[in-house]
C-alpha cells in the first residue's frame, strides 16, 4: 500500500493548540462501527469486489477508500477538492479479533454517518448487521492526537438511550422539571445499540451530533457542557423560533 496523509486541520484552537481534522474536513472524533458477523467469507467476498477496498495485510484489516464507489460519499471536502497527491484517502479500517464480530474504525462522525448508509447497501443482513456504535466523547489538538485510539475504545462504557429516555419521563412525571435534573457527564467513551436497522440513520445522526456539539464545546474550555444543557439549548431554540 501506498503511505497516505491521512489527517489535515482546521483553524480552531485552544490552550493546547489547533484542532486537528480530517483531510475530508471533520472533526476527528473516533467512531467504531459494531458488526454481527454471520458469514464472513461473504463479507470478504463482497470487499474483494469493491474498487475502494484494499487489504491491508501488515495491519490484517480492509481499508475503506475515499475513491471509486466512494468518491459520491458527501464530506466538507470532496473528493476532487483533495490534492492528488494526498489520494487516496483511508476513510476507515475494518477489522475482526473474533469470528462473530468486525468494526470499523472512523475518524469522524460524518464518515461513521455515511458508512453506516453506503455499506449496507453491499452487506446484506445474511452476511453481518451494524449491531453497535462506540464513539470518543472528546476532540483532539495536534498536541493531543494518536494514530491509535485503542487505549481509548478499551475504556468504553455501554450504554441504552432508549432506558435514558424512560429515566428521564419517570423524574419528570415525579414532577422534577429539566432545570433540576441532575445534570451528568458522557463517558469518555460510550457504547450503545445502532438501530440501525429498525430505525434508520435519523436518530442515530441526532445522536451522534449531539455528542460532537457536546465535545466542541469541551474542546472550547466549557467543560461543564452536558447533554442535558445541549437539550435545553435545543429547546430554547425551537421556543424562539415559534416567537
């Protein structure tokens, strides 16, 4: 494989230096797509047909492309805005440790986004379903960054939105109101269900970006930001806008 630059960066900074992102222009904010692997041989066969694959056999992964059938995937940067000589592009890197399971690790949640959507249409649910979704609740100066996250993704905590939501419901029919629920931190790394699959690609796009929203604001030195004043923004916004 060809060596490939695989990050660029953006002009916003703070204490510790710049932010650093994508050459596509996103955030890095690692992101692991969860597989079930039910026939991996298919699945295999199906990345081997993929002009944007490539087998990576130092690393034993496939890496996901942004040329070929990715090249319509819609980024901040295009593909013809990324200089030659920086192609191609690594989107993500697929690996499997176990014969039931892969993920896909991306750098952004715009790349988690569109895989999510562009590798269903070539997985069919026979070969593997996205079971899971673990994503870095954090953004990442130059001082900061690694080529490695793993130290990261071992620290992840699983997590339900779905018995968050019921929590919530309960405190407020025990007549608690948003401003007096107690507010508390993501983990650094959280993991919980996709739905992907019964529900589509909306919640989770709503989810994930809240998560970024809630890093930048971190990033920006707002550390006691949480998902509880990113909803209450959210709600003030659509008062005002009814004004």
């Amino acid at each position: 494989m060809r060596k490939r630059l695989l990050f660029g960066h953006k002009s916003i900074s703070n204490a510790d230096g710049k932010l650093v992102a994508t050459v596509t222009g996103e955030y890095v904010q690692p992101v692991r797509l969860y597989y079930r692997l039910k026939d991996k041989r298919a699945v295999k066969k199906v990345f081997s047909k993929l002009k944007c694959m490539d087998y990576d056999a130092s690393r034993d992964r496939y890496v996901w492309l942004y040329q070929k059938e990715a090249k319509k995937l819609t980024f901040k940067y295009s593909y013809s805005a990324v200089p030659a000589e920086q192609r191609p592009v690594v989107i993500g890197s697929f690996f499997s440790e176990s014969a039931d399971e892969m993920y896909l690790e991306i750098r952004s949640i715009e790349r988690a986004l569109e895989g999510i959507v562009f590798f269903d249409a070539y997985i069919k649910p026979y070969m593997a379903h996205v079971d899971s979704i673990s994503v870095i609740n954090k953004l990442f100066s130059f001082a900061e960054h690694t080529m490695d996250f793993s130290d990261y993704f071992d620290q992840e905590v699983t997590i339900n939105p779905e018995e968050s939501a019921q929590q919530l419901k309960a405190d407020l029919s025990q007549g608690k109101t948003p401003e007096t629920l107690e507010k508390q931190s993501l983990p650094l790394v959280e993991r919980f269900p996709s739905y992907f699959h019964e529900d589509g690609v909306t919640p989770l796009k709503l989810l994930l970006l809240s998560r970024q929203t809630i890093a930048i604001q971190h990033f920006m030195g707002n550390t006691e930001y949480t998902l509880h004043d990113y909803m209450l923004d959210i709600v003030n916004r659509e008062i005002q806008n009814q004004q």
